[in-house]
C-alpha cells in the first residue's frame, strides 16, 4: 500500500504538537490504524466470529491468523507489505486479552483507574493523579463493540434507554459505562481497579496506610460492636479499608453485606450478600437499599455493611438500622471527618422534611460511634489514615466529637498525632480478649522498622 508524504505534496513542515502540560503516562503502544486496514481487521473480526475478544473465545493460530488476514485483504483488493500484516495481526492479538488495548493498564500495580472518551482518547489515574496515555482502539466502531463485551461480561448492559450501567468483572475490575447519546463524544468508560484480592491489617500495614497500634484501636471498636464509617474522597481506598476492619468482626456475628456492585467480599463463614438493583427500562423491578436493610432485619443479622452511602434513601436506612443496635461499617464521600457528619445530616434532611437538624445530629450520634478518614497525602502521593475521630451525644445542637488519630507528614516521613487518650469507649475496648489501651500509647504513632525503611528509600 503506497503512503503518501504529506510534507511532500504541500511543501509544508509538520510541528509536533505542545507536550500536554503534565508529562503524558505511557505505557506501551496501540496506534490507529488507516482506514484500509481498520477495513481489513473489521473483516477479520467478522470471520473470525465474535469470539474473537470474547472470554470463550479459543486464541486462534498466528500462521491461520496471517493467512486470514492476506485472504481479506486479497478480496478487498489490497496488497499488504510485512509491517502492515504485522499491524493488523497485533491488533487482533491485543483484543484477544481480557481488556483487548487496555490489558497493560489493567495489569500495571500502579494505575488505579483507567479512564476513557473515546477511541483515541484514554487516561489513567495513579494516587489521583491523572495522565494521558497513547494507547488508543483502532476506530470508534472497534472501541465501541468493546465497551458492550466488558457490559456483558460485568453483567450489565446500557442503551438509550438506560445510558449509564455499572458491573464488577472477577471481583476486581469495577466498571462504569455512559452510553454516548448523553457524552459529547464518548461512550465514556471508566475501570477502577482493586488490588487486593483480599486484604487484611497486615497489608495495609505493610503498605503504610498507619501504624499497627492505630488499626488496633480500630480493630477493638469493630470487634467492641460499635459502628464505623470509612470516610474519603474518590480512590482514596475506603472500600479497601472497610474490608481490611471488617476482618475483626468475631466469627460466631452473622454479616449481611449490601452494596450496588458488588465489592466487598469476605473471608468470613456467616457473611450474606445482597445487592440493590436499578429499575429497567419499563421502570420497574428496582431494589432500593431500605428494601435491603428491611430484609436483612428478618434475616437474623448481627452485623450489617453498607458498601456506599451515596443519597438520602441510604443514609436514612443506615442510620435508622444502626441505631436500633445493629453494629455497621459503610463508607461515604467527604473532605473530612467532620463534613461526613455535614453530609449525614444534608442526607437526612433530604429524607425527613421539617425535621430540626438537633433531630438529625441525634440520630447520626446515636448510630455512628467513630469516624475514618483516609486520604492521599500531598507529599508522598501515598494513601494514609489521616483522621480518627469519636463521635458521642448532641450538645448545644451538634454532635460532639472527640479527635484520637491526627496524621502528619515531617520531612516527608509519616508520624501519627495521638490527640486524645480518652476514648469515650474505653470500656469496651479494655474489656475485649485482647484489650486496647488507649492511654498508653506513646504521644505519637509511626510505621514499623521495615516500612519506614521502604519509606526512606522511595523518597
């Protein structure tokens, strides 16, 4: 196939495009393909069957595969040099994988999520943090088909009716869809990826989320039949965190697990699941989550874990089944420990017309006895614990709260504050098999020998 030189013909010297204003995060390669050969793979595809980046899908020979593709383009006329073939027959190769062009993405420990537009347009975010990549699908018409085989086999499906679809795809590849009859190009796509396969204190340990002492702390007021929320921003690793806790809680408790995609996963024998259902395009068989809850009452429950507190309809159900004596974990989205009470009562009040917000802040003390915060830290991108907060009775209309962990960063070393030595549950936690004494930890927290070695030298 002759290629046509564009500086020849106009006379003109193509300038590189400006660097994007942050340095671009690459991670192999997958360039667009001309439109001649974007024909010849749609042809391959087609006699190859839709198997051919499917998960049942049996990898076809390299030697059948190059013969395949000089038959194709025989027919359609075309006489294919060795680089050319060599370009449509990595294509097909890369969309064999589980994830087709995004598998190195997907497999590299780092990234966090990968984000996509369009066909040509995919990013990822590493520490929240995000970067542009040049991997790219062949031609819309390929990404396309794409994004409708990773929906099927998350389990999901969406269309003009229903744009938006989530699914969870091996228990560690969340996906999210936006039909593109509501982006300006799209579809758009985004993977937030999960690390862990399981997760336990050690891990989060090892990777200097904070100190062993302060997970003992949390660990007693999970075991202690107290309620925790996990509080933090976007992929800041709270369902990572709610998992790692929930591994305290004493294994004669009988768990219900309620989430919309399903994430958290258990190595515990008295765990059952639920997950909540969005209505389908008839507007019906929605499952709310105060369904859920209203379920799990009658299915003799010590424990329930609510994957996300997203709206009014959740937090309202949350609360109310927490403060009836039900200890929970859930997590929510908020800058702080503080605003998630903020963002509680915003919720409840959303749910409870004309209800004083005392009402409310005595609800929330009621239920929820202490507050996580978990955030990436500024200086060394890493994610850390950065608040623990108690939460006790209203006075003077607000919840009282008392701050026990406060993180801090010196000299790009990571040191946990002890602010307060007086736990308002101090009885419960001295009172468990392996007590937590609280006042007589040191004034400051810091990691191990071995992790604050791996700190000093990946500064």
């Amino acid at each position: 196939m002759k290629r046509v030189n564009f500086e020849e013909i106009t006379g003109l010297q193509v300038v590189p495009a400006l660097p994007a204003p942050t340095m671009p995060y690459r991670r192999g390669s997958s360039p667009s393909l001309s439109p001649a050969l974007s024909n010849i793979l749609r042809e391959v595809q087609r006699e190859l069957g839709s198997s051919i980046s499917s998960d049942d899908g049996a990898p076809v020979g390299e030697r059948a595969l190059r013969e395949l593709i000089d038959e194709v383009a025989d027919r359609m006329g075309l006489e294919l040099t060795s680089f050319e073939r060599d370009e449509v027959q990595s294509q097909v190769e890369r969309e064999q994988r589980p994830f087709a062009v995004l598998q190195e993405l997907v497999d590299d420990s780092e990234v966090s999520d990968v984000i996509v537009h369009d066909y040509s347009h995919v990013s990822v975010q590493k520490s929240r943090r995000t970067f542009t990549t040049d991997v790219q699908f062949p031609n819309q018409e390929s990404y396309e088909a794409f994004v409708e085989r990773l929906l099927q086999r998350a389990g999901s499906t969406y269309s003009t009716k229903k744009p938006v679809a989530d699914g969870m795809i091996d228990g560690f590849a969340r996906v999210h869809a936006v039909h593109k009859s509501i982006c300006d190009s799209g579809p758009y796509l985004t993977i937030r990826l999960n690390r862990f396969g399981r997760v336990a204190i050690d891990d989060l340990v090892h990777y200097g989320a904070a100190p062993m002492s302060l997970f003992e702390y949390l660990c007693g007021i999970c075991q202690a039949g107290h309620t925790l929320m996990i509080v933090g921003e976007v992929g800041t690793g709270k369902t990572t965190l709610a998992r790692a806790i929930a591994g305290a809680i004493p294994q004669e408790d009988s768990i219900l697990v309620i989430e919309d995609t399903p994430e958290i996963r258990l190595e515990h024998s008295q765990t059952r699941y639920i997950t909540t259902r969005e209505s389908n395009t008839d507007g019906a068989g929605r499952i709310a989550p105060s369904e859920c809850i209203r379920a799990g009452m009658r299915m003799a429950m010590n424990r329930i874990i609510f994957g996300e507190i997203r709206d009014a309809e959740a937090a309202e159900a949350f609360i109310d089944v927490c403060a009836s004596g039900h200890p929970g974990l859930s997590t929510i989205h908020a800058k702080s420990a503080i605003d998630a009470i903020t963002r509680l009562e915003l919720f409840l009040g959303r749910a409870q017309r004309g209800v004083g917000r005392e009402v409310l802040s005595q609800q929330i003390g009621t239920a929820v006895q202490v507050l996580v915060f978990i955030g990436i830290c500024n200086q060394t991108g890493k994610r850390r614990i950065q608040e623990v907060v108690e939460l006790g009775a209203v006075a003077d209309g607000a919840v009282r709260h008392r701050e026990i962990f406060r993180y801090e960063c010196r000299n790009r070393m990571p040191v946990w504050q002890v602010k307060s030595k007086a736990s308002l549950y101090r009885e419960s936690l001295e009172a468990l098999e392996n007590p937590v004494y609280l006042h007589q930890m040191p004034a400051s927290l810091e990691l191990d020998s071995h992790s604050s070695f791996r700190e000093s030298v990946s500064r």
